[in-house]
C-alpha cells in the first residue's frame, strides 16, 4: 500500500512538473541570424560557376585549377549548409529545383535589404546605403524592450553601417561593427561572435558577414568563392558550439540568408547588384553603370535549422526576405504580429517550438 501511494505521489509530481517544464523550455527559445552579404544562390546551390573560373580577369589563371579541384558542387563549397536538410533543417533558394525567394524592396542592395530582413518590410524611403539612422524599429530593438530579452540581444558584422541599420543608440542594441582602425575584418567579427556565445550567452545573436560582397566588387572571383567557403565554416562552428552547450542545445534556431544577390548576365555583371530604380537614383556606387539595372540580384536563398524548423516544400510560391522578421520571432515563441502585423508572415516551415 505505502509503495502505491508513493507511486501515485510520484506520478502525480510529474503531470505537474512536465507542462511546467516545457514552458520553461518554451521560454527560454533562442536565435542565431547570420547573413552572407551578396552571396548568389548560383554559388551556393551550383557552386563555382566554370565561366568566371576560367575568366583570368576575375580568377587568376595560377589558382584555376585549384579551384577546380578544391570545389566542384555547392555541397563541396558549403557543406554545412548542405548538410542541413539530412539533419531536419532546410535549404531553400534554389530556382535550378523550382525553388525561389526573392527582396521585396525596389532596390536590390545592402540598406534596404537588411531594412527588410531586420523589419519584415520593404521601405521604399530608405534608397542608399548612407549612415542614416533606421527609422524603423527592427525586431533586435523590439525584443530588447521586452521581459527576458533585455540585454541579451547582440549584433556584430564588418561593415560600418549596421550600427545605424539597427539604430543602436535608440535600440540599445550593442553593436560590433568588426573594424580594426579603419579597415573592416570579417574574421575579427567571426571570434568576437564566438566569444560573445561562449561567454556572454545571449539570447539572440546577429552576425554579419560581409568578405563575400567586398570580393565580388572587386571582381576577384576566387577570393570571393573563399569566403562563401569560410563562412560556411565559420557557421559550421556556432553550431557545433549551440549542440555542446545546453544553455543552447535544442532551444536554438539557426537562420542563415543574403541582403540581395547579384547580376545574373554573362560577364561582369556577377560584380554588381541593384535595381534599374537603385542605379538611376545612385550612380556612383556601381562600377558599370547600367539603366537596366542588374537583374537577378533580387534573387536570394535562406537555410535553417533548429527546433522551430520543419521540412520544406519542394517548390511552390515564391518566398519573400519580408518573411525572415515574423520567422525568427516565431522560433523564439513570440508573437509576430505584436512587433507588427503588417511585416510579411512567417516562412511555411517555421512554426513555433
């Protein structure tokens, strides 16, 4: 008899403890967003594309074979990345299986893009990359307004606009913009990025990314492919971290994406990027200047893991950056539609945990 009580006392404990538990879990949700700025889903699904490796003015002839050699498929340029789906995750973005994403902003570069990333909205105000404070109100600063995500929120990235993208004197939002005396390093954004996770555990973790961009202006081609493929790596490691900590094990949502892609023409335009809009309006800041502008730059991809993600869909309607916003917030058991029901819903295979 003492046993059935004790058995019945027990089990009564658990029915009480294991919703209380799960809510706690539910609670405590977290997010990684990494962007790779202005990396083409040609690269990241094809992986090196055989005209520009075999164009010296964008890959030296001394290293063509290398390249080759080195990495024949996008699985072999991004194997962590590819590695994804097999693991439960999603790699979307590829228009080779039918798959599409694309901006929904008019102009097809970096402020706008991350405007819409970071908001879930396209603003047709914001048409240049100046250092302008953000007038909108990312989903950083209107999670660091809230109980639990008060200072556990951090960004870093190498490039010197994102402390006014994110607006981090009105958001409070701590940026690292990744800079060593003048000069922008991606690998010093890279291990600030991971100490912050090993030591400082936020909540939610932005880095961005921006060697691939810097590359491809330039026109080198191999440099450019290098770093897809550090990035790749570099991602590879946070999740490593995430599944050897518990703080993060299972509770954390990894979103991987680009602000834009690039021209998707034959020739030099893979070094550019922008809308016939964005290239009227700013001239200058394209090496050739072209009233078309660059289609196939507002083509993108996005990869995921995590438990807020389910598999996706093979094809169907084409995905939007508006949707990024209310996906991450959704992973981390918030209402989307309280930071702002306008802002573009959340992706079809992310759901709440």
């Amino acid at each position: 008899m003492e046993m059935r009580r004790i058995r019945r006392f027990v089990l009564a404990l658990l029915l009480v403890l294991i919703p209380s538990l799960a809510a706690a879990e539910a609670d405590d949700q977290r997010l990684i967003l990494v962007t790779m700025d202005g990396t083409r889903w040609q690269d990241v699904f094809r992986g090196p594309d055989p005209a520009l490796v075999a164009d010296k003015r964008f890959t030296h002839p001394d290293v063509k074979e290398t390249v080759e050699r080195t990495w024949k498929t996008g699985a072999d340029l991004m194997p962590f990345l590819h590695s994804l789906p097999a693991r439960g995750g999603v790699l979307t973005g590829n228009r080779d299986a039918g798959q599409c994403m694309a901006v929904t902003n008019a102009m097809w570069f970096s402020y706008p893009g991350y405007n819409e990333i970071f908001t879930g909205r396209a603003d047709p105000v914001i048409i240049s990359n100046d250092k302008n404070p953000n007038q909108n109100i990312t989903f950083f600063e209107w999670l660091n307004r809230r109980s639990g995500f008060k200072g556990q929120v951090l960004a870093f990235g190498n490039w010197d606009v994102f402390p006014f993208i994110i607006n981090d004197k009105r958001s409070g939002v701590p940026v690292n913009p990744g800079f060593e005396g003048r000069h922008p390093t991606e690998t010093r954004t890279m291990r600030a990025a991971l100490d912050a996770l090993r030591e400082k555990k936020p909540r939610v973790l932005y880095v961005g990314l921006g060697d691939t961009d810097e590359f491809a202006h330039m026109g080198h081609y191999e440099h450019y492919l290098d770093a897809v493929n550090r990035d790749d790596d570099f991602i590879a490691e946070l999740w490593r971290m995430v599944e050897a900590d518990p703080v993060y094990r299972g509770k954390t949502t990894l979103i991987v994406t680009t602000d834009h892609g690039r021209g998707s023409a034959a020739g030099a335009a893979w070094t550019e990027h922008g809308s016939a809009e964005s290239v009227r309006l700013d001239p200058a800041g394209f090496t050739i200047p072209d009233p078309a502008g660059f289609p196939g730059s507002e083509e993108i991809w996005l990869a995921a893991i995590g438990p807020a993600v389910r598999s996706a869909s093979k094809g169907g309607a084409c995905l939007g950056q508006n949707q990024i916003a209310a996906s991450a917030l959704t992973a981390l058991g918030q209402d989307w539609k309280a930071f702002d029901a306008g802002a573009g819903p959340p992706l079809s295979f992310v759901t709440k945990p």
